[in-house]
C-alpha cells in the first residue's frame, strides 16, 4: 500500500503542477441595463461557488458603475464555463486572457 499512495501523491503533485502553470483568464461581467442589482447578485453566487456575498455585491457594483468588472481568474477551460452558466441565466460575461 505504501507504493500506492506514494503514486498517488506523485500523481496529485504533478496535477496541481500542471493546473499551477496553465494560462489564466479573467471572467468579466459586463454591466447591462436589464437586470436588477440583486438578480445578478443572486446569479454570482449561484454560479461562482468560491464569492462571498459581499463580492458579488462589489462585482455587481463595480460592472454597474464602470462598464465592467473582473469576476475571477483562473484556467480558460473553467472560466469558459463560468462565463456560459453566466450568459445562460441572461447576463454578459466575457473572458480575455489575464
């Protein structure tokens, strides 16, 4: 057994290596006039586990007051993600390199 988990931490090691180097993307939300404040507040927590209340608040703000705000950063292939559960509940959400 001992060998096992020797591999398995080798194993686990090198994927938060790999997932370490990867690209970043910003996930930005755009602000739009359609939605109220609270509905995409709602929406940034129900989508983005990892915000707090009080940061989907600011984001909220910030895109409303500026035109847009920086959700998160993290590798393309899960901020495309983030960005479509965004865009599917009717909000617009970019991603740009970071």
């Amino acid at each position: 057994m001992p060998a096992q988990n020797q591999t398995q931490g080798t194993l686990e090691a090198y994927i938060i290596e790999r997932l370490l180097t990867l690209p970043k993307y910003h996930i930005i939300l755009h602000n739009d006039d359609t939605h109220d404040m609270l509905f995409v507040v709602a929406a940034l927590l129900r989508i983005i586990p990892s915000l707090s209340r009080a940061a989907a608040f600011e984001i909220m703000l910030r895109a409303h007051q500026t035109g847009k705000a920086i959700i998160a950063t993290m590798p393309r292939e899960t901020a495309e993600f983030y960005c479509g559960e965004l865009k599917n509940t009717g909000l617009q959400a970019t991603i740009e390199p970071a």
